[in-house]
C-alpha cells in the first residue's frame, strides 16, 4: 500500500495503535505551524506544504513506528531534526518517550523550541549543536531523514547507540545504494524496508553496532 493523498494518510494515522482525537489534533497543530514557519525559514520544499503535506511529511515520519515492537516508553533521538521530521511528529505520537532532537542550524532549533512549547510537549529535548558533539550515550531508537550519506551518519553518531538500538534512516530512492556503500560488516547489520508514501523509496533499518 501506497498513501495517495492526505485523507489516506489521515485514517492511516488514525489507525496507528494508541493515535487519539486529541494525537491528531496535536498533529494539525503542527502542520499549521509548519506551514505558517515554512512561508519565512523555507523548512520543507513549498511543493509539499499543500495537500501532500500529511503524505509527505506526517505519515512518511509516523511509518517507523511501524517498523520496530513498541514500547511504553524509552529514548529516542533524532539527527539533523530540521523542522521536527521525523522526530517531532514521533515525539506526538510517543508522548511516553523521551525524544531529543540534534538540529545545528540555529533558526530551525528556534522553531522547534517554539513548537515544542507551543503543542506543550513535555517529552522533547532540543539540541543545538552537531551530532558529533552530542555526549555519548544509548539510545532505544536513532532516526535521521535526509541528514548525511550513510557512512558519515554512522561514524558522527555511533557514540550515541549501543548493541541494542534500533536505527531507523529513511533514504528515499537511493537506500539500496547507500547500503552497498558500507563497510561489510555494518551492512550486515541492516536491511531495506519499503515506504508506505513512496513506492520507490526505502528505508534503512538495523539493529546494533560493529565492534571494533
């Protein structure tokens, strides 16, 4: 399956386990406030602010929900968070995680703030800086959409996993190629998962780290 629009991205959503009334209002919120941000910081390509938004950006970052055996709670960190996608709208839609969000640009980190106040999420914590800055720590989950080719991703960030996080890294058309491109050893550890807003893209999924 394939979304086409926003109202199959809508009941896709809504059928996600726990997403309530008050998850997808909190999801309007949002997207509101993306698009009104949009008109000034250019946070997403104006072609998808219109009716591919909920496609494009809600559903295609609400899918690596999917894609692991959820939990009650844990930590969650997203890399190169831009305007909160995917890590914003997994913060909504996780209120009982903790999510931290890696953004360097400092305009994209003031909206997310902004947001985050705003939708009176208690569960986010922004982080201005580069990922390889970030201290080391384990994570349940690493997420990054359009952040940096694979074999920079993980060598800037491998401090922040350990042998039990889950990577989830959607790499559009070119994840097949991106794997291919890494060392053997972390290539074992992932594999390709299709997306459900594009029927051409993939998504990286692995589990673990290689150890030296």
């Amino acid at each position: 399956m394939v979304l086409a629009n926003e109202a199959e991205a809508r009941t896709w959503l809504a059928a996600l386990p726990s997403v309530s009334r008050e998850t997808m209002a909190t999801l309007d919120q949002f997207v509101e406030r993306l698009r009104i941000a949009n008109a000034s910081q250019n946070l997403v390509a104006a072609s998808t602010v219109g009716e591919t938004m909920w496609v494009r950006h809600i559903a295609d970052s609400a899918q690596l929900l999917t894609l692991f055996p959820l939990r009650r709670e844990g930590r969650w960190i997203d890399l190169g968070s831009g305007p909160g996608l995917p890590g914003l709208v997994i913060a909504i839609l996780l209120q009982g995680w903790s999510v931290r969000l890696v953004e360097s640009r400092r305009l994209r980190c003031d909206f997310l703030r902004d947001c985050v106040s705003e939708l009176g999420l208690t569960n986010v914590n922004v982080i201005e800086g580069r990922v390889e800055q970030v201290a080391p720590a384990g994570h349940d989950v690493i997420s990054a959409r359009a952040f940096a080719p694979l074999s920079k991703l993980l060598a800037n960030s491998v401090h922040l996993a350990g042998k039990n996080t889950r990577w989830l890294l959607p790499k559009g058309r070119n994840a097949v190629n991106e794997l291919s491109s890494i060392a053997p050893a972390w290539q074992r550890l992932f594999h390709v998962e299709p997306s459900v807003t594009d029927a051409e893209a993939g998504i990286l999924v692995g589990q673990g780290i290689v150890s030296d």
